[in-house]
C-alpha cells in the first residue's frame, strides 16, 4: 500500500504548482505539547478517509471540525491534505489555519523538498516525515530544510529497524511510533510498548493510530509517550468537542 501511494505522491510532486503564502500566525508544536495539563498532549487529527476504513465521516466540514478541536483545547491539530487516498486537500489546512490558535500540522507524504516549501506556504506550523518512505540521508536532509523554513516536524516510524536507521543520522525532536503498519494496516497499542526503550530520552514522544479511549492513553503513557495523535475515533463523534473532552477527562465514548 505504501509503496502505491508513494508512486501516485511522485506522480503528483511532477504537477505540482506552489500555492501562494498564506498570512498566518504561527504556533510552536512541541512547546504547546509539552506544556499540556492533560496526561498527554493531544494531537487531533481532520481525517474525512482512509484506504484501509473507507469514509469515516459523513457529514464531513473541515472548518467546522478544526473549530471544534480547537475550542476543546486540543494541544495541536494535524490536518491529512492527501487527495487521493484520504480525500483530504491543502485548501483544508490554510482554511482551518484562519480559525483556531493552535499549531497546525500538514499530515500528508511529504519525499520531496518542493512539498516542504509548498507547506510553508500553506501556512502549516509543522510537518509529518515518515522513516517508511525515505532513506534516513533524505529524511535528515527534509527535517533540517523544515526547521530552516520554520516549520517543526514529527518523525514518524513503525518498525525498530527504520527507527535505528533514522537515529544512526540524527535524533528528532518529535519522535512518533505508528501503532498501524502502513503495509498492512494492522493496528496495536503494544507497538509503542516495544519501541519507546528504543526511543531517545530527548525526543518527545507521540503515539501514533489505534487510540479510542482514555484507558489507551493512559497504556501508552505508561509505555512512555508524552503524546497522542488520534484521528477516526474522534472523527466518528456526533459532537466532536465533546468526544475530545471525554477522551481526555477519563469518559469513554
Ligand atoms: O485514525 P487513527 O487510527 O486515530 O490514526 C491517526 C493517525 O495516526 C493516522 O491517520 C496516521 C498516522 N500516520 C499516518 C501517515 C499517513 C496517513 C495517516 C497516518
């Protein structure tokens, strides 16, 4: 799966046209997930799709959904701009931009440089790399254009051999363990029991996929994480300010 959406994303870089820079104010992405008052940062992610769930909402408005994240107090916001496979949109995250005071991550496959700038422009306050899809030389070599760009990133990773690859080249800031593998799309909370030993002290560290209720955050916390980021569970809600809120207070939807 990976590897096809990995063809389609060079496909789309060979089109690609950059947007013109959005005029935002921007946010710090691991000073506001450090600093949360909850058990653990919160990343709440606009999600309308996915390959391996399908639609996952129905009535589907990203403005209102970031709206609501951010009046719940989520710590940041992370925004799948991916067309194809999520249904997502760069217009989603320079509109949501417009409306809530929080950081604003770009969640999208991100193996070219032009895709960094574009992103900046975009007005986005951080970006996903994934160890998964590039050599740890190139995944170095886009994290550090970001940060140049003013733009923080979380690293993400599934399995322990990438994680080593990427931690021989440099140690992260923000370290996300994916719980789903992107090949297969399997899904457990026990995958960042086993890569947080490996896990620099320095990195802060997301949980990444698979989180429903408080008792997971509560797991993964006690794996070692300092912070989740949650899509479809949220994104299935009625009310999507009151789901946040319940999932970081301890009732279960
Ligand atoms: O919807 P979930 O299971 O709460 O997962 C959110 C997020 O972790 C997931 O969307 C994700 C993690 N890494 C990705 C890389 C690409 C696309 C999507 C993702």
């Amino acid at each position: 799966m990976l590897d096809t959406i990995l063809a389609i994303k060079q496909q789309e870089i060979e089109r690609l046209y950059l947007p013109e820079a959005a005029e935002v104010e921007h946010y710090s992405f691991a000073d506001s997930l450090r600093n949360t008052p909850n058990k653990a940062g919160l990343i709440a992610e606009v999600k309308k799709a996915s390959p391996s769930k399908g639609i996952i909402r129905d009535d589907f408005n990203h403005v209102m959904v970031g709206k609501q994240y951010n009046d719940a107090g989520v710590e940041a916001i992370s925004v799948l701009t991916d067309q194809h496979f999520f249904q997502g949109h760069r217009d989603f995250l320079t509109d949501i931009k417009k409306f809530v005071q929080v950081p604003v991550m770009r969640k999208d496959f991100i193996i070219d440089p032009l895709q960094v700038e574009e992103s900046k422009l975009m007005g986005a306050d951080a970006i996903l790399l994934i160890g998964e899809a590039l050599e740890p030389k190139k995944l170095h070599e886009l994290y550090l254009q970001a940060y140049e760009s003013g733009l923080e990133v979380l690293v993400e990773v599934h399995s322990e051999a990438v994680l080593e690859g990427v931690l021989n080249e440099f140690t992260p800031e923000v370290l996300g363990i994916n719980n789903r593998n992107l090949h297969t799309f399997e899904t457990k909370l026990e995958q960042t029991e086993r890569m947080a030993k490996q896990a620099p002290k320095e990195s802060l560290l997301v949980s990444e996929s698979g989180i429903f209720t408080y008792e997971d955050i509560e797991k993964v916390v006690d794996y070692g994480a300092q912070a989740v980021l949650v899509g479809e569970s949220l994104m299935r809600q009625n009310n999507i300010k009151k789901a946040v809120k319940d999932l970081v207070n301890g009732v279960n939807v």
